[in-house]
C-alpha cells in the first residue's frame, strides 16, 4: 500500500473563544491538508481585551512553528485590524519573525484582498460587534480604498455569545441591515456563522458575500497552492483565484 505524501500543515492562532473557525476550515479542507490550533485568550469582544489578546499572539505562533507548520493562519478579523492601518502587517510580520520564517495570513490582509478579488469597491458591513470596535473598522475599510457604504452592528460583547449565533439570526441581521446600493457585503467576525449563509445572501441579494472565515480559509490555502474551486460557500471560494497577498 503506497502511503500519502505530508500533509501540508495549516498552524491556526484562534481566540480562545471561538467556536467557529475550526469548524468552518474543516467544512473544506482537502485531504491533503490539516490543521493545527493555538488559542488566545479572549471571552469579551471589547478593544480593551483584544488588545491584551495580541500579546499572546507571538507566543502562539512560536509554539506553532515546533509542529513544523508550513503557514500560521492569524484567525481574528477586530484583533488584526484594531491597531490602524499598518497593525495587521506589522503583527503578522512579527508572527513570521518570531516563527523561524514560516509565512504569516491574517483574517484582514484577507479580506482586503477577497473584496478587491470579488471587485467590491462599495461594501456595505454587517458583524456582531460594539459600535466602538465598528468605529476602527471603518476607518480601516476607508483607508485601504473602500468606501463603506452601511455598517451596522449586533452590540455583542461576549465572544461565545457571538459563536452561538445561528446561521438563521445572521441571516435575519443581513436582510434589515444590508445596503443594496453596494457592490457587495462584507460579513464580519471569525466566530460568526457566516460562511454558512454567503451562498444563500449572494443568491437573494445578486452581490458578491466576502465572510472573515471564507477570506481566511481562501488565502490560506492559495498561500500553500491548494486553490481548487470550492462549492457551497460563497463566488469566491468557487472560483477560488489564486492571488498574492500584500504580506507574501
């Protein structure tokens, strides 16, 4: 019997929290992939408590790299865009740095790269989070070139309050929230559901749906060259361009 060749190692840094990442990278892994997790310690969606999350985020990445992983995958939208313009690619250069040179993904490098791919330039947002965390990523969607055109948020606090949001509620959530004059909607937050519902909004709303966890599983997998079309989550994992990240 002829043995498969390694397995192409995918080192997740998740909050402590999440319920939902892991969950939806399984929904589509290949084969020939798997994944490896270290958690941050979060349980309150507050800037005062992600910030002391990123802290540990080197920490996490350094114990990673000894499992031989071939990408460290930075699994947090608000916590990679929280420090301005500039935050997510310094954290994830140091995640690289402190790795022993593995290559470093984060959910907002991602993102950013999933709108311009899905060629939204007017995105309407909706996420789970406090108007005060929404403040900061409007101000980061409007300085990497988007104009946004709606932002409207659940108030959520507890972070496993978010991940027990059922597909059905974000649904709900995007049909009074999401401005139609957009190109297209960001939802936000890896603990949120979301990529469970972007084939059903793209369907009801004819725009293209970019989710924190599809953007994030997208470039994780066209960083290691796994870029197969990928059905029932949203355009963009079906056509599944391979694009080169601002960081690689």
């Amino acid at each position: 019997m002829k043995m498969d060749s390694r397995k192409r190692r995918i080192g997740l840094i998740i909050p402590s929290s999440n319920s939902t990442v892991e969950p939806d990278f399984h929904y589509v892994l290949p084969d020939n992939a798997s994944l490896h997790s270290a958690r941050v310690f979060l349980v309150e969606t507050t800037i005062e408590s992600l910030e002391r999350m990123n802290l540990e985020a080197e920490s996490a990445a350094k114990s990673l790299a000894s499992a031989d992983v071939d990408v460290i995958t930075y699994a947090c939208t608000s916590g990679s865009f929280l420090g301005g313009p500039g935050y997510d690619q310094d954290l994830l250069s140091r995640l690289t740095t402190v790795s022993g040179g593995v290559g470093s993904i984060g959910t907002t490098p991602a993102v950013i790269a999933a709108l311009n791919s899905q060629e939204i330039k007017k995105v309407s947002v909706v996420t789970p989070y406090l108007d005060s965390i929404n403040e900061r990523l409007t101000e980061f969607l409007t300085h990497s070139g988007f104009e946004v055109a709606s932002m409207a948020g659940q108030q959520l606090i507890s972070n496993l309050d978010i991940g027990d949001q059922s597909p059905d509620q974000i649904l709900e959530f995007c049909r009074n929230n999401l401005d139609q004059s957009a190109d297209g909607f960001f939802l936000s937050c890896t603990n949120w559901r979301a990529i469970e519902i972007a084939d059903y909004v793209e369907t009801e709303f004819g725009k293209p749906v970019v989710t924190s966890n599809q953007a994030t599983i997208w470039a994780t997998l066209n960083f290691l060259g796994l870029n197969q079309p990928i059905n029932g989550f949203g355009s963009l994992l079906t056509k599944h361009p391979s694009v080169k990240m601002a960081n690689q």
